[in-house]
C-alpha cells in the first residue's frame, strides 16, 4: 500500500500511514534478524508494485518471452528490498522500551543512508525514492531546494514514524490531525495550480516541446517518413520570437553526422538535415535525440552513444554534441554478456550493439538560447548528478523515451523530474515520444504538459532560471549532514537513557 504514494495515484498520506506501521512492526520485532527480515519483506512487496510498469518494457523485445517480464519487477524488488532491509537493522539497534525518539531518528537517519546507497550501488538504482511522494504538495516539496532529495526522504521518515509517539491524548492528536488536513488543503491547491510564464516581449525567446504521440511498437528501422510527417507538422512555424524547437529521445532513428562509411547510412545525413531545418527560422534551434556510432580501425561499427544533436537553420550540426553517460543496465548494455546471452537475455533496447558512455553531466552553448544542460531520459532520477557545477546552465533538456514504460512509468519520470528542477532552481524541459511531456518551472510547477498518449506541442516563453539553491551549491553533501545530524541526535537520546 505504501507506493500508492507514489505517481499516478499520489496518495501519499496512505504512505505516511503503512511507513509509520511498518516502523511499528520493525520496533516488535524480536531480533536484529527478524528486523532486517521485515525490512526486507516490506521492500519486496513496496518495490514490486512501484516498479509495475518494468513488466511493459518485456513486451517489444523479440529475444526474450514477454511473460518474463511479470517476474521482473518481482526479481528487481527482491534486491532492492535490501536497502529499507539495512534501515529496519540499524533502527532496531536504537530501540528503547517503548517507540521513543531514538529509534525514529535513527531510522531517518538510516533511511538516508540506504536510499542514497540505493542511488550508487551497482551503477544506481534512484527510482522513486520516498521523497517523491510530496510531488503534489508542493509546499513541502519546495524543502528539496535546501536539503536535498534523500535528506527530506529521511525527514518523510521522521515525519511518519513521528506518529507513533502521538500520546494517546485529544490535544497531540488533534494537532496532527490538523497537520494532515493542511497538507490534504495544499495538496488540492497544488493541483489546481498551474504556473504561468510572465509576461514578456514579442521577442523572447519560447521553447517548443512537440510529442507524436509515436508507440514504441511503431518505431521501427525505416519510420523515417513517418517520424518525420508527425514532427515536421507539430512544431509549427517560425515566428517573430526565437524558438527552441525539442524533438524526443528515439524517435530519429537515421544518422545526422557525417564522415560515417557509406554503408551505414540508410537515408542522407544532409538531406535529413536540411529536413529539418527548412522548419526553422534564422533565429531558431532545433534539439533533438539521436544516435552516432564509433568505428575500429577497419571501419566496423562497434559501439554506439545515445544522443542529442543541435540542428541550425543552416542545416549544420551545432559544435558539441551531448552523449548520455548513465545508461541502463539491461536497457542500453547488457551487463556480463558471457553469462546472461547464452541464457537466452538480450538488452530491452533494439540493436546490435551496446551503448557507450558518455562523459557525464554536460552544457552545449546554443545560439541565442544561452547554456543548456542535457540529460537523457533516466538520468534526469539522479539527485545531484545532473548538471555540471563548472557550467550551471539556464535549463535543463530531458528528452526521454518513456513509451515501454507502461501507464506507471511516465507520471512516476515526471515527478522525479520535477524534483530536479526543485534542487537545482533550473527549468526543466521534457520531450518524450508518447508522454508525459512537459515545461517545468523552477520550483517545480508545471507551465504546459502533453498527457500520456496523446500527440500534441506546447509553446510558452523560455522559463526563467531561480538563482542557485543551497542544494545546487553543495549537493548530496547536505543528505550526509542532515544524516550526522540525526543520527548523533538519536545517539544522544539513546546515552542520556542509560
């Protein structure tokens, strides 16, 4: 019950309430073991039904059977179950007598720590971390820009295992009764909240985000024609205004660079330039994801990077290009192949050839449009990893592909992309192939969104950054401060125990 909490559903006070009993239950427990049992148990069940939609991604892959695909997310949570397993063990250790005070800071504190673990451990793992939850409540959400995504995940814990030491009297009672129905009051404003660009002259510059509302089950190798009618015809026409024009992750399928050997280009990288830029007036841009190849010293195409091109109104490519660096594991590589292919396992990500890595977090100068940050699709879920802190841009650019990830996935991508757009008081743009797409303010809100599965563009003034936040300046270091800070607090209260 408690990823309820979680997109699309959002009931995150049901969350509070299953946290808190599952609190109570780890404190009963008899010994460390049960403990790390009831941990464990509680992710296994959490994890599971929160990562639902990975059974989706199972059904657009011919190697391997799609009824593999409902024992997935099954097999996913019994490993991601460790981590709330850790916190339940060392919580348990603070116990008292009774659900005293030590034992829920410990257990913030503990949660802290095994959810940024979660983040890092094995490549990461970052989806949904508890935080998350207060999405729709923006008010509480907006704590995010001073401490960070996993220290007010630890707070949530706080906040819910603040519940068991309620006394059984009317006043303390009443007094979280009232914080509930506050919060339930600012939920609903939140949701009848929609941020508005300011008002600005004729010559501002707007972003475009164009949706095609394209399945993933209809890209196939030669859609081109196809990509392209659906593109060409939502990203309307130049205007007075520069425009930055943003095309989705995966659904140019066709190479845009050129120097490749001849044999690897299915349609002319400069014609399909050119495409493209007969869209775009003198003053516009167009982003867009792609993919290039690397090539050995014979000529052979050995590894490919997932992309993102700037197109001109000259057709040419712009200087630099972005390579995504945090790929998915099983998605875009296939982690220790001499195991797993003669398994019968392939990649869930169509091709021959496996990702490279790109260098990590990264701007590209865009003419008339200033420093945009990139990042792809899933690595948008990484608090603190998504911008490069030599180079703070003015936006953020998350082109994304979430058309194999179910009805779940994309509300839940959504969320957690406005969650980076809190930490880092930056715009957050998102252009997917069949939604959710969206414009992100600074502080999260959402300025325009194409729903899920439906094709459509939203056209509004290019958000204005927020100055930089506590969190954009000192980033995960605040989660381990927050973390010190109540875990001494509960050692404190366990010594003046004894």
């Amino acid at each position: 019950m408690a990823a309820c909490g979680f997109a699309p559903l959002q009931w995150w006070w049901l969350t509070l309430a299953c946290v808190a009993g599952w609190m109570w239950i780890v404190r009963q427990a008899p010994s460390q073991k049960a403990a790390l049992w009831w941990g464990w148990a509680f992710g296994v069940g959490h994890f599971t039904i929160n990562n639902n939609w990975f059974q989706h991604a199972f059904d657009f892959q011919d190697k391997m059977p799609p009824v593999l695909g409902y024992a997935a997310p099954l097999a996913l949570a019994f490993y991601l179950a460790v981590y709330p397993a850790l916190a339940a063990g060392v919580a348990w250790r603070a116990r008292g007598a009774k659900a005293d005070a030590g034992f829920v800071l410990a257990f913030a504190a503990a949660w802290i720590v095994s959810e940024w673990l979660r983040s890092v451990m094995f490549t990461g793992y970052a989806w949904d971390p508890l935080s998350v939850i207060w999405v729709p409540v923006q008010p509480v959400a907006l704590l995010a820009a001073w401490v960070g995504t996993y220290a007010l995940s630890g707070l949530t814990v706080l906040l819910a295992g603040a519940l068991l030491l309620i006394p059984r009297r009317p006043a303390p009672l009443g007094v979280a009764l009232a914080g509930v129905a506050a919060l339930l009051v600012a939920q609903w404003m939140s949701y009848r909240y929609l941020a508005t660009a300011a008002t600005v002259s004729p010559d501002h510059p707007v972003v475009r985000v164009v949706q095609p509302n394209v399945p993933q089950d209809a890209r196939g190798e030669s859609d081109t024609e196809m990509m392209l009618a659906k593109l060409s015809e939502l990203s309307g026409k130049p205007g007075r205004a520069p425009r930055l024009i943003v095309w989705p992750e995966g659904v140019i399928r066709d190479f845009l660079e050129d120097g490749y050997p001849d044999y690897v280009y299915p349609t002319d990288p400069a014609f399909l330039r050119w495409r493209m830029a007969r869209l775009l007036g003198p003053r516009d841009t167009l982003l867009t994801g792609g993919t290039a190849l690397q090539f050995d010293a014979a000529g052979n195409a050995v590894m490919a990077t997932n992309s993102v091109f700037a197109v001109g109104p000259d057709a040419r490519l712009g200087k630099e290009r972005y390579d995504k660096a945090h790929l998915v594991p099983y998605g875009e590589y296939l982690p220790i192949p001499w195991l797993l292919k003669p398994l019968g396992l392939a990649r869930l990500v169509p091709g021959a050839m496996d990702f490279a890595e790109g260098p990590g977090p990264r701007a590209l100068e865009v003419s008339g449009f200033g420093v945009v940050g990139i990042q792809i699709c899933y690595e948008i879920i990484f608090s603190g990893r998504v911008v490069d802190r030599t180079k703070r841009p003015r936006m953020i650019f998350n082109p994304s592909n979430d058309a194999w990830f179910g009805k779940w996935g994309p509300p839940q991508h959504l969320a957690q992309a406005r969650m980076r757009a809190i930490e880092e008081g930056l715009p957050v743009i998102r252009a997917t192939p069949n939604g959710i797409s969206a414009v992100i303010a600074a502080d999260g809100a959402l300025i325009g969104a194409v729903p899920h599965e439906q094709a459509g563009a939203i056209e509004v003034p290019l958000p204005a950054a927020a100055p930089p936040t506590l969190f954009s300046r000192m980033g995960n270091w605040l989660a381990a401060i927050v973390a010190v800070l109540l875990g001494g607090t509960a050692i404190a209260i366990r010594r003046r125990a004894r």
